[in-house]
C-alpha cells in the first residue's frame, strides 16, 4: 500500500487544480491557465520523485483535455492548434517533473549524506572513550537509535571483549538477534575491508533477518557487526550499508588501538615488576644490612669468651638483637606487601567499620613507637560508619604515624584528625618534623627515597610511606604531604570552584575570598604561603591586595586575571607579583608555575648559596666569577650585577623597571635602552647564540625571565 501513497497523491493533485481550474474558468477566460497544471507537477516531483510526476502530468493531460478542451468530455482535440498546445504542455511537464525530481533526489543525497556523516562523526566521539567495553556500548546504542533498527551488536576477539556489546530495543529484539546469530555465517571472508558483508540466517525467518559485517583491521578480522533490521521493515538501504561499512573500519582502528594500549598496559606492568625486583635487590644490598650488621655484631660479642660481660651488657647484646629482629621482620613484611600490591594481589575487603575506633586503635598499637611524643586525636562524633578494609586502613595510619615519629623532635605532638570533606572522608596526621621541600613532595612516596635535609646528608624514608601511598589508591582515594595553606581571591563562583579542587587535589589547604577587603583579611588571618590574585574585584583593585601582602611578605603571589594588557602586567610585576596569568588558562601551567614559585620561596639566599649553576652556566656569587662550560667570562661590574640579579630571581618576570632600578638605583625607571644594551652584551658573553638565547629570554612587553634548567 505504501507505494501506491506517491500515485494517489499525484491523482490528488491534479484533481485539486482541475477543480480550481474550473472554478477560475466560470468567472473569467485567462489564456494559459493550463500552466496551473505544472505547478501541480512541479509539487507532485518534489514531494514523490520522478514516476509520480509523470504519472501527474499524464493525468493533467488526460483531465484538461477532457474537461476544458472543445469538444470537451472527449478525448479528441478538433483544432489543431490545441492539439499542439496540449503536447507542448504534456512535453513540458514531464521535463519539468523530471528536473524537479532529480533536484529533489540530489537534496535527499545530500540530506542523507548530512545525517550519514552526523552518525559516523558521532560515533567516531564515542569510540574515543579510553574503556573499550564503554565505548563499545555506547556505540551500538547509537547505531541502534539513529539507523532505527532493533538491535546491534559489536563483537571483539575474547583477549580484548570477553561479552558482546549489545543495544536492543527491548529483550525481545535482543533474543533474536541473539537466535539468528548461531546461524550467521560469513560470506566471502576474503574480500576487501571496504566491502560490506551482508549475512543472512541459513534458514529463513520472516522479518527478521539479521545482517553482519565483520570487523578487520590491518587486514586480520578482529570482531563483527551484527545488526538486527526493524521487525517488519524492508531490506537495509543502500546508504546505511555504506555506513556500517565505515563503522566497522572505524571500529576496526578502535579495537586494534584498545590491543595496542592493552599491550602497553602489559609491558608497563613488567616493567614495573622489574624495577620492583631491582628496588628488592637494593632493600637487600642496603636497607637490610643495617639491622644484619647489628644482629651480627651483638651476636658475635656475646660468643666471645675471652671477654668478661657484665649482665647489663649481655642484656644490651640481646635487647639489641631482639629489636633488630624486630625491624628485620618489619622490613621483610613491607617488603612482600609491597611485592604483592604491586602485582595486583592485595585487594581491599571492604565493610562498614566506626572510623573512631579505626583511630584509637592505631594510636594503640602505635604507643611503643610513639612513647616519646604525645598524641592527639581529633574525631568528630556525628561521622557515619565508612566502608573500608579495615586492616589496611589501619597499616596506612600507622605507617603514617610511625614516619612522623621517626622525624620529628622528641617531645613533639603527633596530631590524627579525621573530618569530611566535599563528601569525602579525609584523614591527616600531622607533626612537627623540619619538613620536605616542594619538590620532594611526589618522591616521597618512593620506595627507598633519599632525601636530603637541612644540614644533613640523604636519609632514606623506607617503604612506609610507599605502601601507604598504594593500599589508599586501591581504596580510590589519595595521600599527598600537605603544602601548606594557599588563598584565592576571585569574584567568579565557578573559577573559585575550579581552583579550589585543582589545589586541594595538590595538597593545598585552601582559603577563599571574594572581594579586595575580605582577602586581606583573610591574608592577615590566615597568613597562607600562596595567594593566587584576580585584579578585577568587586570593592576596589586587586593591586591594592598586592600592595598590602608585599608591605609584610614575600608569599608569592601569581595573578591570574582577564585583563592582558601590558601596563597590567607590567604594574603587577613592579608591585611584587611573582606571576602573571592571562584567562583563559590551563591548569597544568598553573600548577607548574606555582611549584616554580613555592621553589623560590624555599630556597635559601644568596649568602647560603653562594655557587649557582644553570645548565654550563656557573655563576659563583662568592667570589664573583662567572664561567661557561669551564670558561672564565669577564664581565664589566654593571654587567655583573645586572646578571647576578637575573640568576638570583630564576624563571621569574622581571620588567625593565625592576631591573633598572636594582641595578642602577631607584632613579632609573624609564632609561629601557640602558637595559637593552647590557643585555645584548650579556647575550654575547654567555650565550652560545645569542639570536636565539638560552637563558636571558625576552617576554615581549614587559621584559625578561632567566630560564633556569631546573624547570
């Protein structure tokens, strides 16, 4: 019935426009009216194609000639010259059918190329989801719903998809295509990639025969498409043919990239079965021979029966060897937990447990350990019970406990808090050891890190803080040594939200403010080590915050504001900022330029460093010499002094008014060409090419930045 609908409505409009026709025709004689008649098929073409429009212009021919040409209710013509007329008109319409519908026909191809391009642009999105199985889903779903069919399917090899993904439209459709399926057999495997391989059931079912192309890629087939028409609809056109074809290429490069990076998955995790065997090797050759050697030599003074020992003594030897033991056994046990966390075979066993008991529990048992110190617990009464391993939980407080014990001064308070935090479960332990430095926040989870301390040599942390950092990323949560307190003042909600997540997913406790009056006084309160500054506040500007901080401070403070121009920035600088940034921004240079900053904070003067080296550059503020890959470089006095404040301020903005007036006094300020000549000459005598240098860079503006290798 569906085929005769384009007839009917050309029968239909040719009746419509006989009907108007006559109409006119009572009231007045219009020459031509007949061309009424081509508008008809004009419309016939566009709304049903080509056959419909003949069909109509058939009709209008028939019609007219029987209704309004003399002698009418005939099917002769008795003049000639309508005889003409009406084959001119008949030849007309039906070229002007025909052009009309391939015009519609062109429109429909490209309509259908449109939505063709839409669906694989779609789903080209889609299969860039890092899970395969996801993305997998996602895309039969989506093939599903825009081909309207009832169900697809996309199999890969079972190394790479253990089950099928599979959309269907309900439960029925997913059994039948489940049924036809068994019967599914590939035709022609051999063909090109780009052929579509349609597969029908070897046994017929009426309506539901399902089609099947198979998925190659790099010549080797790795899975298929199996599809499941609508109940009752004809055969897939020859448009989503072509698309499934292209689907199944792009699928085809998806799983082929989801094997490749399962192979890298695989190649990773043996390499870091490696380095845990050469960190094993160098616990052994290092960690393990201190409580070794101990045990040895208690050991071997107590067998020696030339000498007298006193009871006392004998009872240092054996108490010596016991604790040794003790740490030995400890080491050991670290060492095999590790071992198995890091080959996946320590997997949390989750259940609701009172985290005030977890707590008092681990303050227990760590009371030997921390006899020295007193401990303080901070647990608030109304938190809900957590699901948790209990166990490893525990493991994860007391070697967080035991690591400050280790380091702090006796006498000293451990404090272990626990609160909540945007809809989380946060647990500190904090001390009052000397501290890490910023850039051995990330190393000190490290197995066997050494770092090294103010006026000491490296001392080397253990596994401690290892194990803890992985039983808490088994749990899905994270551990970072706290860097302090940072203060964000902007007015914008979202962007206050944005950083404030950035910086406390980095450890930072954070403080928020949003207007120039309520960061400072937030700044005198809380006195933070970061503050990250809009200049664009609703009570005045952010250069009056800068001001006030660097009247009693040198937290380093990094600007971050929509306003670019360079008298903003160079006003900021000269005011005291550290940086500038200009929204819209990336977080990761953010977070690079505060670590850059919080570096500088934490690294001592001059007089503690009096040798500073950047790549071959050595500048030895001490004794005023400068050397470039063991080449003495003489410098003018001014030229000197002009880099010793470049290397003392690395990767810093310093504009030319900074400069100038710490090198030739608060008098100077706007002499830039003084500036610029001793830089060129500076460029000559410590730059391999000075047209491009490596160090003394310009920032186009506002002035220049000693690059520093650090970085």
């Amino acid at each position: 019935m569906r085929r005769l609908i384009p007839y009917a409505g050309a029968a239909a409009a040719v009746a419509i426009t006989t009907a108007l026709i006559d109409f006119v025709v009572g009231r007045a004689q219009i020459a031509n009216i007949s061309m009424l008649y081509l508008v008809a098929v004009l419309v016939v073409a566009v709304a049903f194609g080509r056959a419909a429009a003949i069909v109509a212009s058939v009709l209008a021919f028939v019609t007219f000639d029987w209704f309004f040409v003399p002698p009418t209710h005939q099917l002769v013509v008795a003049d000639a010259q309508e005889l003409f007329s009406l084959a001119l008109f008949l030849i007309t319409a039906v070229v002007t059918g025909t052009l009309a519908a391939r015009e519609r026909a062109r429109a429909q191809e490209a309509e259908h190329r449109e939505h063709d391009a839409k669906v694989l642009y779609e789903a080209a999105f889609l299969m860039a989801e890092p899970d395969l199985e996801r993305a997998l889903v996602a895309v039969a779903e989506h093939f599903r719903a825009a081909l309207d069919l009832d169900a697809v399917s996309i199999e890969a090899d079972a190394d790479i998809l253990p089950h099928p993904a599979i959309a269907a439209r309900d439960e029925s459709a997913r059994a039948s295509l489940r049924a036809t399926g068994s019967e599914l057999r590939l035709m022609n495997p051999a063909g090109p990639s780009r052929t579509v391989r349609l597969v029908g059931p070897t046994t017929a079912r009426a309506g539901r025969r399902a089609r099947l192309v198979p998925i190659v890629a790099a010549g080797t087939r790795v899975g298929r498409l199996a599809v499941l028409p609508r109940a009752g609809a004809a055969a897939l056109e020859a448009a989503d043919e072509r698309v499934l074809a292209i689907a199944a290429a792009q699928l085809g490069l998806t799983i082929e990239r989801a094997r490749f990076r399962q192979e890298a998955t695989e190649s990773e995790v043996l390499r870091r079965s490696d380095d845990l065997k050469t960190e094993l090797l160098h616990a052994v050759s290092h960690e393990l021979r201190t409580p070794l050697a101990s045990i040895l030599a208690s050991a071997g003074s107590l067998r020696q029966h030339d000498v007298e020992w006193t009871e006392r003594e004998r009872d240092e030897f054996a108490t010596a060897i016991q604790d040794e033991a003790v740490r030995l056994d400890r080491l050991v046990g670290s060492l095999l937990d590790l071992s198995r966390i890091e080959n996946g075979r320590l997997v949390p066993h989750k259940a609701w447990h009172d985290v005030g008991a977890l707590v008092e529990d681990v303050a227990g048992r760590m009371r030997p350990v921390t006899a020295g110190h007193p401990v303080h617990l901070d647990v608030p009464e109304d938190l809900p019970p957590i699901e948790l391993d209990y166990v490893e939980i525990q493991q994860v407080l007391s070697n967080l406990v035991e690591n400050a014990a280790k380091f702090s001064p006796a006498g000293s308070e451990i404090g272990i808090s626990v609160g909540r935090d945007d809809g989380n479960v946060r647990f500190a332990v904090r001390d009052h050891g000397p501290g890490i430095a910023p850039g051995d926040a990330e190393r000190v989870f490290e197995p066997f890190v050494r770092l090294a301390r103010a006026g000491q040599g490296p001392r080397g942390v253990g596994l401690g803080l290892a194990i803890a950092k992985r039983l808490v990323e088994a749990h899905a949560g994270t551990i970072w040594i706290d860097r302090g307190v940072s203060l964000v003042v902007d007015d914008e909600p979202s962007m206050i939200r944005t950083l404030r997540t950035n910086l406390r997913g980095h450890g930072f406790q954070v403080e928020t403010a949003e207007t120039a009056g309520d960061a400072i006084a937030s700044y005198e309160r809380k006195q933070p080590d970061l503050v990250v500054l809009d200049l664009n506040l609703p009570d005045g500007d952010g250069f009056e915050v800068v001001r006030r901080i660097r009247e009693h401070s040198g937290t380093p403070i990094i600007v971050l504001s929509a306003r670019g121009g360079e008298t903003d920035k160079v006003n900021a600088l000269d005011l005291g900022a550290d940086d500038y940034m200009t929204k819209p921004f990336g977080i990761d240079e953010l977070l690079a330029r505060i670590r850059v900053a919080l570096r500088h904070v934490a690294r001592p003067g001059t007089g503690a460093e009096p040798r500073i080296t950047s790549g071959e550059l050595v500048v030895d503020l001490e004794l005023r010499e400068v050397t470039v890959g063991g080449r003495t470089i003489h410098l003018t006095p001014t030229e000197y002094d002009l880099l010793k404040v470049f290397v003392t301020n690395p990767n810093k903005v310093l504009t030319d008014r900074m400069l100038l007036q710490q090198v030739w006094g608060p008098d100077y300020g706007d002499e830039s060409h003084y500036l610029h000549v001793y830089v060129a000459r500076l460029r000559r005598k410590i730059e391999s090419d000075p047209q491009d240098p490596a160090y003394l860079v310009t920032e186009p503006g506002v002035g220049y930045r000693f690059r520093s290798e650090e970085l």
